[in-house]
C-alpha cells in the first residue's frame, strides 16, 4: 500500500472497543472511517465482534462496500450501510451502526429522542427515523441491498444520526473521535430522557440551547478530553487492542497530564548535601551539649 494506515487501523480497532467499552456495541455493530487519502475508499473490519477488533482486522473497501483486496474472511453483511453514507455525504469521514440497548425503547415506540442535557445536544436537535419497511415491505431487518443503503442515507440527510425503527441507530462524525462522542452522548442522552419520562415530565434544550452547547461538544478540547477518558476507561477494563500503538496511547494520557506549574524540579546534587550538611552541624552541637552536662 502507498500509504502507512497502521496507526488508523490501530484508532479504528480502539474506537469499536471503546464503544464496546461504554455499551453503545455488544456482539454485532460495526464502526467505519473513510479512507485519509482516497475519498473513493473507507476502511471497516472484517466481521467481528467489536469487543475483539485488532488493527489486522481493518480492511479497505470502495464506496460500492467491495473488498479492495480479495478477501479471505467473513465481511460485514451490512457494510453498505458505510458504504451509502460515504457516498452521499462528502462531510462524514466516520460511521456506526449500533444496537444500543438505550436506543432500542426509542426504535420501537418510534418516539423521537431530543436533547434532553447539554452534552445531549452532540446528536443534534433531532434525529429522523427510518422504517425499511415502508420501501421494502417484510424484510429481516438487516440492510445488505445498496438500494436499502442508499434509502437510509437519504433518510440521514445532514442529520448525526438516524434511528432505524426495530433495528438501533446509525451515528456520524466529521472525524472518529466526534462520531464516537456523539454515539455515547446519545445514547446517556436516551437513557435521562427515558428516566425523566418516568418522573412524568420530559424538558427538552430550546433549539438556541442546543445550537450553542453543540458547538461546544464538538471543540477539540472537549472531543480530546472524552477521547483520553474513555480510553482510559477501557485500559482499566483490560481491552485496550495489542500492538504498538498502544504505546502511544498511554504516551497521549501522559501528555494530557502536565506538571502543575507550581511543581518544583527534582533537586541537584547540590540541594541534597545541605540537609546532610545540617545533619552533621546538628551531630556536632549535641556532642557539645552533652560535654557540658
């Protein structure tokens, strides 16, 4: 290959672990990010549990969701999903789909979910729903026609996301890390609105609040700071993904910790010998003391 993707390979299996991590993917789902020098192509795992993603894993695909390289692996039967999106969105470099179980009461009783709290507003004011049903009539559900792809695409619009009715969401990012972001926020968001809805009342963001805390969910200093937690979260649960590049996670965490400014340098050689200095002043002067007892 022209160009050295192991790192990405690398971000991408952390990414569908974390999700894995954070409960927005279980055993199916899949994450997805177009490829950094060719718009034409995205990169997606072979079919596999996203708990279990190593960076060998990534495979290239074109927008058509066919293999670059003759595969010898089981594929993703719903990567047209990924595939549809990249082509109908030039914006999107990132893509999930996932099951949710957060989500899930939402598909089914096809109520919208809205922001709810501030980080909530990543996913957006709204987010619209798609019946395959409705194109399709009685299907199983999965999407594997490109024409089931394309028809959920539309669906997305210029949205984040996209609630699939019986069937969990499919979340997008202008990068990996906003994607990621989002999905999680989305889903937190879905479980206080279900909560609040026990209580007996749902207040929602005004659209001006939404707007507003948007742009800041999408500051990378916010979608860093998230990114390095859940990071984090996932190398205390032990699934971070094998490889080198875990080495240069850890050095990331690292350098998002600085040395408090008020942190003193380590002491010179110099600094030690005064106490031991002091020491012996203080051996000599009890000597005296006792001498004139």
């Amino acid at each position: 290959m022209p160009h050295d993707l192991s790192d990405l390979r690398y971000q991408i299996a952390l990414a569908n672990r974390m999700l894995a991590n954070e409960g927005v993917l279980d055993a199916f789902g899949h994450v997805s990010m177009r490829h950094p020098h060719d718009p034409g192509r995205y990169l997606l795992s072979r079919s596999r549990s996203p708990g279990v993603i190593e960076a060998d894993d990534i495979l290239e695909f074109t927008l058509d969701s066919d293999p670059v390289a003759p595969p010898t692996v089981q594929l993703y039967a719903e990567r047209v999903i990924h595939g549809c999106i990249y082509q109908a969105r030039p914006d999107v470099t990132a893509v999930v789909h996932h099951h949710a179980p957060a989500v899930m009461p939402f598909c089914i009783a096809g109520v919208p979910i809205v922001p709810v709290f501030h980080l909530g507003a990543a996913g957006g004011e709204t987010q619209p729903f798609w019946n395959q049903r409705d194109e399709f009539g009685d299907t199983s559900l999965l999407v594997v026609k490109p024409e089931e792809g394309r028809s959920l695409a539309r669906a997305l619009g210029s949205h984040g996301a996209v609630l699939m009715s019986h069937h969990g969401a499919t979340v997008v990012g202008r990068d990996l890390r906003e994607m990621v972001s989002r999905a999680i926020f989305m889903c937190q968001n879905a479980e206080y609105q279900l909560r609040a809805h026990m209580l007996g009342k749902v207040s929602t963001l005004t659209a001006g609040e939404t707007k507003l805390a948007g742009v800041i969910n999408a500051m990378p200093t916010v979608i860093n700071r998230t990114w390095e937690y859940w990071t984090q979260r996932l190398g205390k649960a032990g699934g971070l993904p094998p490889g080198a590049a875990s080495k240069d996670t850890k050095a990331g965490s690292a350098k998002a910790r600085p040395r408090a400014a008020s942190a003193k340098p380590a002491s010179s050689r110099k600094t030690v010998a005064r106490p031991l200095q002091g020491h012996k002043a203080s051996q000599k002067t009890n000597r005296k003391a006792r001498r004139s007892r």
